[in-house]
C-alpha cells in the first residue's frame, strides 16, 4: 500500500469516528428530551451520509430561518394555513415551523428541483410526514401552477422563496405568483458563490426586484460574509 493510499484510509477511519460521535451525542440527546425533531434529525444523518445537510444546519442558515420565524409570528400571526417553501431543500426551514408552537399550520409543501432533497427532507420531518403535515416533492419552481397548488385546487396560504439569490429567472417565477399571494422572500448580497446569480446588493434593490402590494416586513441581517435581506408581504 503507497503512503498516500495508507493517508487516505486513515482520514476515511477518522471522519467515519467523527460521524459516529456526533451521531451518538444526537441519538443521546433524542432520547433525552423526547424532542421529535432531534430524533428526526438523529434518524436522518444515520440514513442519509450527506456533507450538505451540515451545510443546511448550519449557524448562518438555522439563523437565517429562526429570523424568518419570528418576523412570521409578529406579522401573519398564528395561523399559516397551507404552506409553500420553495428551493426547499432538505427540509429544514419547514421542520423549523412546524415545530414552533406559535403557528398553526395545517400542512406545509417542500418543493425543490434537486431530486436527492426530497427523501432527505422526508426523512428530517418523519413525524410530520405520519401526520399528513408535511410533504415533499422534486419540481421546478417555474413550472408550478401557483393558483391550483394545494391537494384541494387552490393556492397555498403563504409561499416562501428563501432561495431567491439563486433564481436566474426571478422575474419570469415571481410574475407567476398571483396578486394578493401572501409572501415570505429572501436574497442576499453573496455576489462570490457562483451559484448565486441573482444577488441584489442592498435592501433597496430588493424592494425593487419584488414588489409588493401590501409590505408587512422588510429587513435585513448582517451574517458573516454576508447581508441577508428578507420581505413579507402580498404580492
């Protein structure tokens, strides 16, 4: 075996020690609180070997999505209805909401056009999944009839785009969404990700890329290495 081979399998034996570290401490945790949404999330990681779910997890991320919550609470209020997230990923904004007991949320939808998130996104909501509370599915934001969303024929009550930095076609997507759609969007200024390739670079601009008929919220989050902007509003 050359030395670089030997390097290899060793770095493989250590990660693998690492993730089954973590993956213990969370199965301990789990088990101790009870939490359905740490079991979920200790259920996921043992199935799905992903290095991006530590990326959807992380602290910019999660802050990203707690801020989102409470601008939800302080002006929509309790009742969500159907919901909608978009550029859904792994799930975890959606995890995040239905675990808080400020709304009542009679089923939320995870769409994302990557076919590896749906059964990752399943998986990290398994207790909402049961309950008829939370699916997910593999589309194309721009081919989504937005009108005759639901499992019922019409449209949710609130659609969620936290992902809008990375939509080339946000213009022909947001001219889809019907007027007086309640909306939760976010952007950011992170010109230097490729896959970001519609940053705005202030908050003002993306007032202007989505506006709203009526603005219930408008901010922005200072992140490491980045602003993160936010507007809640009917389309």
């Amino acid at each position: 075996m050359t030395p670089r081979r030997a390097a290899g399998q060793r770095r493989c034996y250590a990660r693998a020690m690492d993730d089954e570290f973590y993956r213990d401490i969370l199965d301990g945790l789990a088990a101790y609180t009870r939490n359905p949404l740490v079991n979920d999330l200790a259920a996921t990681l043992r199935r799905h070997d992903d290095p991006a779910l530590g990326t959807a997890l992380n602290r910019k991320q999660m802050a990203s999505k707690l801020w989102l919550a409470d601008a939800l609470a302080q002006t929509v209020g309790r009742d969500l209805g159907e919901v909608l997230v978009l550029g859904g990923w792994f799930g975890v904004l959606a995890a995040v909401l239905l675990a808080d007991p400020r709304f009542a949320i009679r089923r939320v939808a995870s769409i994302d056009i990557d076919p590896r998130c749906a059964p990752i996104a399943r998986s990290l909501n398994a207790t909402h999944v049961r309950d008829g509370r939370f699916v997910a599915e593999t589309a194309d934001m721009l081919d989504l009839d937005y009108a005759r969303i639901t499992a019922s024929g019409g449209p949710a009550d609130l659609v969620v785009n936290t992902s809008c930095e990375h939509l080339r076609e946000f213009d022909r997507w947001y001219a889809r969404i019907p007027a007086g759609q309640l909306v939760v969007l976010q952007s950011n200024d992170y010109f230097s990700v490729a896959e970001h390739v519609n940053c705005v670079p202030d908050r003002a601009s993306f007032a202007a890329q989505a506006p709203l008929a009526e603005t219930l919220f408008e901010g922005e989050r200072k992140l490491p290495r980045y602003v993160r902007f936010m507007r809640i509003g009917r389309r």
